[in-house]
C-alpha cells in the first residue's frame, strides 16, 4: 500500500511540476529519454516541420535536452516576448524572426540579452549587433521569372533593364507582373525601403510596373508559384530562399540575383532578457551559429548559411565569391528601426500608392 501512494505522489508532483506546453507549441523529448530533462523553449518564424532537421541535429548534439518548438507570426514573436516579460514572467529560451526590424527592437529595448558564444569574436561584424542580435542566414532579393515566357530572350538583370522592358512590354504583359505589396508585407517593406537608399530612379520603376498592371502580395509563395506555372511572366524583389527551393520542384522557374545591386536579408536569432533557461537558449544560439548546424541549414532547409567557415552551394561565402560587392546586406543594427515610424511608413506607402496609380 505504502509503495503504491508514493507512486501516486511522485505522479501527482510530476504532473504539478511539468510545465503546461502553450496551444500550437511542440515539444520533442529529450533523446535520453530522463524525465526530467531541461527544456529549450523557441520561438520562431520558421514553420516547424521546415525546422525538424536543425532540431534533431541540435538534439543529437544535445541528448539531454528537450525542444519546445512553436512556429509564430513575426508580430506575435515580438508581442509575446514583450508580453511576456512586463508581466514578470518567463518567455522564450530562444526567438528566431524573419522580421529584423522587430528583433532589433527588441534588443535595442532592453528585451534581449547579451550572448557571448564561441563564434561571436569571428561572426561578420555587419552581423552581429553588440552580441545581442546576431544575422544567422543570407539570403538575397531576386528577380524570378518564367522560362518559357522568356524563350529566345534576355530577361531583365538589371532594374534599369526591367524598367526598358516594362515600357516596351507593357500592353503584351498587363497583369503579369508580381511582387509584394509594402503595406502588407514586412520583408516587402524592408526591400523597397532599400531600394530607396540604392536605385535613383526606383519612383520610375515603380511607375513602370504601376503602368504594366503589377499585382500585389502579401506572401512570397503567392508570386512564386504564379510565376512558375506561367500565369505571371516576371517577380520584383522576390526572398530568394523561398524562389530557390520552388525553383529546385519546377524547372520553368528562373532565378535572376540583379546584377547592379542584391540586397541580402537575414532572419536574426537572439536569447530573450526573460528567457527561463539563457543557458539553453545560447546553447541553441551557438548551434544555429556552428558549421554543422548552417550546413544543414544551408542543404536541407535550403535557406543560405552565413557562418563564414562554410562553403559550397546556398552560402554568403559562394554568393560573395560570385558576385562581391554587388551583394548588399542589411546590417544588423538600429537603423533598421527606421522602418517602424509609423509617419515615414504612412509617407512612404501613400507615395507608393500614387505611383501605381492605386487609390
């Protein structure tokens, strides 16, 4: 009898004690199998069955360990972990976000915490901002375009060359044109907000494709696949991670890095300043950072790896050696919270608007 009630108390401590997993949060068990592991919790922009390879190899490099994965909404990421952390509690070990001008703020605002780890010293200095918020991909603004629209011609590689054939195309192509709609998209956005400090004649293009019939989206998958089955001719501007593996599934999709300038993106990673476990949450941090950890990212969440020390296909180091100076990454830092004031946001859509003949 006696050993029985306490099979019933240790049951009913375990069950007190365990933390309650969040609606839409996974968790993957620690692989040794104790009951009582540690858990990383993380917060993420990537969706979790795109995210299973880096969390089997981090568990694999970390048996001891369980992962509590939920996939957000760049916003939500950044509302939670503030959420979380005025109420006085615990938030993520761990927040990985698309949205660079929101995990800069969170850094910036004493929401994040600073991470010292073994490659911080050697991290690019562009992608790391005072060991808080570091760039952890590489990943280029493309032009993409449909092959078989394009049989027997040059399509454009410059956006000097996109505006000549806009003009010149203009009635042939009328609604088949795609790219982000800015006041919509985040990484829209932050594209166009780029090409205003890169293109002098970016209001001329806009106006070209305002003429052409350009249609808008809010997400990247939206204009891809139209573009890869023929309905649209061309993309503007278009995540190139996401154009690269639809292009890998569909051989009439072509990929363009624009030869006078690439603005380069990058999703940032950081440790939360109310993160239950900051040990853990750096531990994450420095496997996201390692050579093993960007190379699979690089080859199965075909996302470009940024670590320095790896090389090969899907890499900023490949990417650099092709093409050099032309690549222009946005640096982590509090410029980029540039684009949250909501007055210059307002100016800059209104005049976007007006130029594609949009009311």
């Amino acid at each position: 009898m006696v050993p029985t009630m306490l099979r019933l108390v240790a049951l009913l401590l375990l069950i007190v004690t365990t933390p309650t997993l969040a609606q839409g949060m996974k968790l993957f068990p620690a692989l040794d199998g104790a009951a009582d592991a540690r858990t990383v919790t993380v917060y993420s922009s990537l969706d979790e069955p795109l995210a299973r390879p880096m969390i089997a190899a981090f568990q694999a490099a970390n048996p001891d360990i369980a992962v509590a994965y939920e996939d957000l909404q760049t916003v939500d990421i950044y509302d939670r972990v503030v959420a979380e952390t005025d109420a006085g509690g615990v938030t993520a070990d761990f927040a990985f976000s698309s949205s660079m001008d929101l995990q800069v703020k969170l850094a910036n605002d004493g929401y994040a915490q600073e991470s010292n780890v073994p490659l911080s010293a050697s991290w690019p200095r562009w992608a790391n901002w005072r060991n808080t918020a570091y760039a952890l991909t590489y990943e280029p603004a493309v032009f993409i375009y449909h092959k078989p629209s394009f049989a027997g011609l040059k399509p454009p590689s410059t956006r000097a060359e996109l505006i000549q054939y806009l003009e010149t195309n203009a009635d042939a192509i009328h609604g088949r044109i795609g790219t982000y709609d800015i006041e919509r998209s985040g990484v829209g956005f932050m594209f166009f907000s780029r090409d205003q400090e890169q293109y002098a004649d970016l209001w001329t293009l806009v106006g070209a494709m305002g003429a052409a019939g350009v249609k808008l989206y809010s997400t990247t998958s939206a204009i891809v696949d139209r573009v890869a089955d023929g309905r649209f001719v061309f993309g503007y501007n278009i995540l190139g991670s996401y154009a690269a593996e639809a292009a890998a599934r569909n051989p009439d999709l072509g990929i363009i890095l624009p030869a006078d300038y690439t603005i380069v993106t990058s999703r940032i990673g950081l440790v939360p300043k109310a993160s239950a476990n900051p040990d853990l949450g750096r531990r994450y941090l420095a496997f996201f950072m390692s050579a093993e950890g960007q190379t699979i990212m690089a080859q199965q969440l075909q996302i470009a790896a940024l670590n320095p020390s790896v090389t090969g296909d899907n890499t900023a180091n490949a990417m650099q050696q092709a093409l050099g100076n032309q690549l222009r990454p946005v640096p982590v830092s509090p410029g980029l919270m540039v684009y949250l004031d909501q007055v210059k946001r307002a100016r800059l859509i209104r005049r976007w608007n007006d130029a594609l003949s949009i009311q």
